[in-house]
C-alpha cells in the first residue's frame, strides 16, 4: 500500500474552520508551535486501479485543506499530519487500510473510502476499533445508517436520486435506467431513482444491467431505445460509463442521459464523445457559486495547481474542513466522534453542512454538461435544498 506523511504549508490560508464556523477566511502567515506533537489523520482512498483519478481528485483537495490549516497555526498550535494509505478501490484493501491506520498508526480520524462498496464493508472494523470514518462521496443510504461512527460529506442516494427523478419526470414521463451490478452506489441510486420516478407519475419502461468491467453494452442499448424512454439514468463510473455514452451514440439512442456525482470527472467528461453533451447529473459543487467561501477555495486551488477543481477536490476539501472543526472538540477519536457529530451550520464549499446521525444535510445542485471553448464542462442549472 502506497503510504506518506503531508505536513505542508502555502504563502497564504485560510482559516481553519471552527465548530460552529461561519465563511473561511485569509488567515495571517503562522506556524505550529515549536515541538507541537503533529496530530495524525488517516486518509484511505483509491490512488490506484480504475478509480485512481477520483481517489487523486479527493486527496489534493484534502491536502489542501491541511497546508492552509496547517499555515494558520494547526489545531492549537499542534500541525496535522497526513498518512495516506492506497486502498485501491477494494473493499478488503479498503478494510486493511482502515485497520492500520485506526490501529497500528493511531490517528484521529480517517477520511475514506471514496466508494460506497469500500465505505460499507469498513463499518464492522470502524465499530470496533471506534476511529470515525468521513467518506467524502459514499453516498449509499447503509454507509451510516445506526452507526456511531460513519460520516459522509456527500448528501445520499435517497436524497440524490429524488433530486435527478423530480427533473428528468418534468421533461419526459418514460425513463429507463442502466445499473452496474457490481457497485453498491449504482444500486442504491438507481433504486431511489425509480421510486421518486414512479411516485411523480413517471413510468420506469427498462431497467437493464451489466457488471464492472464489461465493454460492451449494446444489447442493454437497444433494449433501451426499443422501450420508448426519454431519459436514461446511469448512476456509474468509468471506465464503464464513458463507453456506455460513446456507444448509446452508436446504436442512434436518442434519450436524454442524466447521471450522479461519479459523472462529474473528467474522464467521463471530456472521455465520453460527443454524445455527452445536454446530459445532466446531480452535484455537490459547482464553479460558478458565487458564496466567499466557494471563490476563497477557487482562488487556492488555481494558484496551486492552475486549474480549477471538481466535484471530488471540493468534497475532499469538506471532509478535511469537517474533521479540522471536530479536531477543535479534542484530538482523541473520541472527542472527533463527537465534534463530528455536533457540527451545525458548518459554511463548507460544497454547502452548509448539519450533520444529522452520519449525514451531511445540505442542498444538491444539477449541472448540464455543456460544450465550451472546443470542451466540455458542467453548467450550473438549479440549486434544491434538502
């Protein structure tokens, strides 16, 4: 398993959120106190195999988080080390991962899994060994459900799903939806999908299937476009999704595609074809919020890395943000445990969190993947409050 400590700095900061904090803001240059004792967070993410580029997106926005936290003077005077461990996407890697961390490293907290799958298969280990979890983007309703210490900073499938079904049902009346069998998330999110669907007078006419690593999907198309739908939901990732839009193109699949966050990358993107364009997909984040909060992320992100951040760097940054105010609580698991339980109001980049038994409660928004400048990026289109 890939393992390193971070424990940087930048020229400038923002502050690290409180418990109960309002907006980021500049923070002036200082550093941890002189022989401070660092406090040790566990990351567990996939930086390697087929979701690597997601597992990567999360950690530089988590690092982030850290430098400017760490930049501000840490948690009271004491810096926050990162010790980041490749769970490869894999649910045993996943559960070995979180072990050492929670046991033999000793940290605080752990930020990951990224994937419901992995988040899900943690939750016997982490009630044990009573080190709180926050996934950034496991979004399956049982990730938290009657757990004490699962957290997520992404809001669920329920609330995800009903979000895409309310507008997909006001264009079309006739949907169909493609699941990946092999993934906890395209369940739950295709099952939330459908009920909401149905519930606004909608009609699910194809419900097809394929498992991970499949390359052709044709058969599932066809059946699909034979069924009369308007809108085809597919809650996926790559490198199955990209393939599924290039070739909904291919057998003439004329059907609105609508996804969830996992479309919100760019290899789906900007790796899709051009079938991809007027799709929509529910998000957590998006570059146009004008909130301080939002602009004071943008402007660190860019100036370290020149581009502008995603869905998952936002996420990732969140799920820092939320264990840095709970950090403030105390630094023992415990005192995490509970700081991320008491957290209200948080004004986080991707929304204002109250964390409600595990949940992030906050708003969703929908994005349309529109072409700009000879690409493809997301369009800001509707903000819903939970």
């Amino acid at each position: 398993m890939l393992r390193f400590q971070i424990a940087g700095s930048l020229p400038k900061a923002i502050l690290a959120v409180s418990l109960m904090s309002s907006l980021p803001g500049m923070a002036q240059e200082q550093s941890p106190a002189p022989g401070a004792r660092a406090i040790k967070v566990g990351i567990s993410l996939p930086l390697s195999g087929a979701l690597a580029a997601y597992g990567k997106s999360t950690l530089e926005g988590i690092r982030l988080r850290i430098e400017q936290a760490n930049t501000a003077g840490g948690i009271q005077g004491a810096p926050v080390t990162l010790i980041v461990e490749d769970n490869q996407g894999d649910a045993t890697a996943g559960i070995n991962a979180y072990n050492k961390l929670a046991g033999s490293d000793k940290v605080a907290a752990v930020i990951g899994p990224i994937t419901s799958t992995a988040a899900l298969a943690v939750r016997r280990a982490a009630a044990k060994q009573k080190v709180p979890v926050v996934s950034p983007t496991a979004t399956n309703d049982k990730v938290t459900q009657g757990h004490d210490y699962l957290f997520r900073t992404c809001f669920n499938d329920s609330f995800q799903g009903r979000i895409i079904a309310s507008f997909a049902v006001r264009e079309h009346k006739q949907a169909a939806t493609l699941i990946d069998m092999n993934s906890d998330y395209s369940k739950g999110l295709a099952r939330s999908f459908r009920e909401a669907f149905t519930a606004a007078g909608g009609s699910l006419v194809a419900e097809e299937k394929y498992q991970q690593k499949d390359t052709d999907f044709g058969v599932q198309l066809k059946r699909i476009k034979d069924s009369g739908a308007g809108i085809v939901f597919i809650p996926g990732y790559p490198p199955e999704l990209p393939l599924i839009i290039k070739q909904a193109k291919a057998i003439g699949l004329t059907a609105r595609l609508c996804g969830a966050d996992g479309w919100d990358n760019e290899t789906v993107i900007n790796g899709s074809g051009d079938h991809v364009a007027n799709s929509l997909l529910v998000g957590a984040f998006s570059a146009e919020d004008q909130r301080p909060a939002v602009q004071s992320f943008l402007a660190a992100y860019q100036k370290q890395h020149r581009t502008t951040p995603g869905t998952f760097e936002a996420l990732g940054y969140d799920s820092a943000s939320l264990v840095l105010a709970a950090l403030r609580h105390g630094t023992t698991p415990a005192d995490v445990q509970q700081g991320l339980a008491a957290i209200r109001d948080l004004e986080a980049v991707t929304g204002k969190i109250t964390m409600r038994n595990g949940d992030a409660i906050k708003s969703a928004i929908i994005l349309k993947i529109v072409k700009t400048d000879g690409k493809y990026a997301t369009k800001y289109v509707d903000t819903v409050n939970p």
